[in-house]
C-alpha cells in the first residue's frame, strides 16, 4: 500500500451519483479545483439500478397499455411484449453497465476523478482505496461533500435472506422474466415494478403492510393505481402482513402471518418459475 499527499483539491466529492455529480458541475462553475472518488459506476443507482433502467422496461408497458385503450389503434396491436427486446432497449439506455461515458463526461468539466472506495480520515482529508491496492490520500482545502447515496433496506422478515429476495438492483437488471413474483411494498418503486413486471409476463402479487398503497401520496393516487393494477392483473393485496418467507421446491416463495395457517392467518405460496427470480420489494 502507497500513501502519497500529493492531491490537494478546494472541494473532494464522495460519490459520483446524481448528486455528487451535480455538485462537482456546480463547484466547476465557481472555478475551484474538485476531486470525484467513485467506488462502483459513475451515474451512481439512478443511472444503472434505478430511475433510467426502471423507466426503460417500464415504458414499453405503459405504451402498449395506452394503445390497448384507444379504439382504432388497439386495432394496430396484434401481439404480446417482445421481452427480449424490451430488456434489450433496458441495456442500451444502461450502457450496458460501462459508465465510460458519464466518466468522460466528469473530467470534461474539468473534474479529476479517482476510482475507489473512499472513506473519511480526518478534517478535510479523504483517503481512497483503488482497486490495484493502492490508498490515495485527497486533501479539500474547502470541503469535502458525502454524496455515497443509499442501499436497498432488506425488512427483517423471517426467510428472506433463504428466498434471495431481488432488491432494486435484480429487479431492474434481471433479463428474465419470473412465472411469478411477490412484490413486497406498494410504495413508488414496488407499484413500477410490479407494473413492470406484469407486463412483461409475471403473474404478480403485491403486497402492502399500510392500508393502501402509494401511502405517502393523496388518497386518490393509490386508489386509482390500485384500480389500474388490479384491471390489468396484478393481485393487490393491502393491510397485508408479510410474516415470513421460504423459498419452495422446485421454486417458488411461500410467504405467511406469522404462526402459519392458523384462523385468521393466510399462507400463499408464489412459485417462481425462472431460475434466479425472486420477489422484489
Ligand atoms: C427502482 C428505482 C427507481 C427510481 N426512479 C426514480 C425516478 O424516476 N426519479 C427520481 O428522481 N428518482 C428515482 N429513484 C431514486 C434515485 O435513483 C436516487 O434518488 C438517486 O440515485 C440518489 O442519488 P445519489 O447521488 O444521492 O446516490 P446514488 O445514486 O446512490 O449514488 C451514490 C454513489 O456513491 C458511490 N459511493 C458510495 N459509497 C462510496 C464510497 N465510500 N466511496 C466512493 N463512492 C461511493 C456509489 O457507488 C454511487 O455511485 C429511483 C430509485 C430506484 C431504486
């Protein structure tokens, strides 16, 4: 391991996602020196497991469902989804997981960026661990700015870690369609998903703890998506208490109340028919 205290910049970003992204543009306009570290993909969760590959396969979706609603061009329809192909539009729009454009991008506004993961080590100070094993150190004569973003929270259900629950990132990156899918969580991103799905082909169940979903938003929202969801397909089933999950043979998740089959308690089994598909959330 090499240290070296060469690297001195006003401003050293920590993440290069939407946010540390808009900051170093912002920092460039004021003309000061920045430093970007970026551990993963530039473009960060937004980019390649979040709001561009969620919207590419969501989109074909809600095209072919806008059409279906319109005498005379319902007509023009004489098929099913071609996933493939949707999965293939979903890979252009990532790049294919290669961030050497967004990369590009970065240092052309004159933004030096350093690959690695990043960690505090003191006032103004950033030491970076590249991945040839070597540790940077950044020094920030003004500020060092956090952007490192979030990670998916896994709900402490009994069985999840055996039933290898999706997180966003499957969710938006699998190229296979499951038989069928438990999507826990009726919030922004499990309503998209299970939309998403669906349309692709998965028998979706969409289970909601609160009372309805999009329960964050006014009540009509979730009511009138609920409606939508439930005409096009989708099993919606809210005040739902997810109480455990097993993963069952040949696949599939069975997912309960707590205490199994008991009055009062339902167990419904989610078979799940692609290898490596799990439900989402
Ligand atoms: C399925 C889904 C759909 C979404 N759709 C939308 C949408 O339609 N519209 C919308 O506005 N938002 C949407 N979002 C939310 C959006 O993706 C996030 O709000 C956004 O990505 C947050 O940006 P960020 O820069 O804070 O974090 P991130 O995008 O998470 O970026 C953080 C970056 O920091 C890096 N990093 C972390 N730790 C370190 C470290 N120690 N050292 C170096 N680098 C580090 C990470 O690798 C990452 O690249 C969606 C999210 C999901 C999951």
């Amino acid at each position: 391991m090499n240290g070296t205290t060469d690297n001195v910049f006003d401003v050293v970003i920590m993440g290069a996602g939407p946010v540390g992204q808009t900051v170093a543009g912002r920092v460039r306009a004021a003309e000061l020196k920045v430093a970007v570290v970026e551990q993963e993909l530039v473009g960060g969760d937004c980019a390649y497991w979040g709001c561009i590959p969620s919207k590419a396969i969501l989109w074909p979706v809600v095209a072919l469902a806008d059409t279906c609603r319109v005498d005379g061009a319902r007509d023009a329809v004489s098929g099913p989804l071609n996933a493939v192909r949707v999965f293939g539009r979903r890979d252009r729009y990532v790049a294919n997981w290669d961030d050497d454009g967004r990369a590009h991008r970065v240092k052309e506004i004159g933004a030096e960026l350093f690959r690695g993961h990043a960690r505090l080590d003191g006032a103004r100070r950033v030491t970076v661990a590249t991945p040839d094993d070597q540790v940077v150190v950044l020094e920030a004569r003004r500020a060092v700015v956090v952007c490192t973003g979030s990670r998916a929270a896994i709900p402490d259900i009994p069985g999840i870690g055996a039933a290898h629950a999706w997180t966003n990132r499957e969710a938006t990156e699998s190229s296979a369609v499951p038989e069928r899918l438990a999507v826990i969580g009726g919030g922004p991103q499990g309503v998209e998903m299970a939309t998403a799905w669906h349309g692709l082909g998965a028998s979706v169940t969409l289970l909601e703890p609160e009372g309805r979903l999009l329960h964050r938003m006014e009540l009509f929202a979730g009511e009138l998506v609920a409606e939508a969801l439930g005409r096009a397909g989708v099993e919606v089933r809210t005040g739902v208490s997810v109480g455990e999950l097993q993963r069952r043979q040949p696949s599939g998740v069975r997912r309960g109340r707590t205490g199994g089959d008991q009055p009062g308690q339902r167990t419904t089994t989610v078979g799940l028919g692609c290898d490596g598909a799990r439900p989402v959330w």
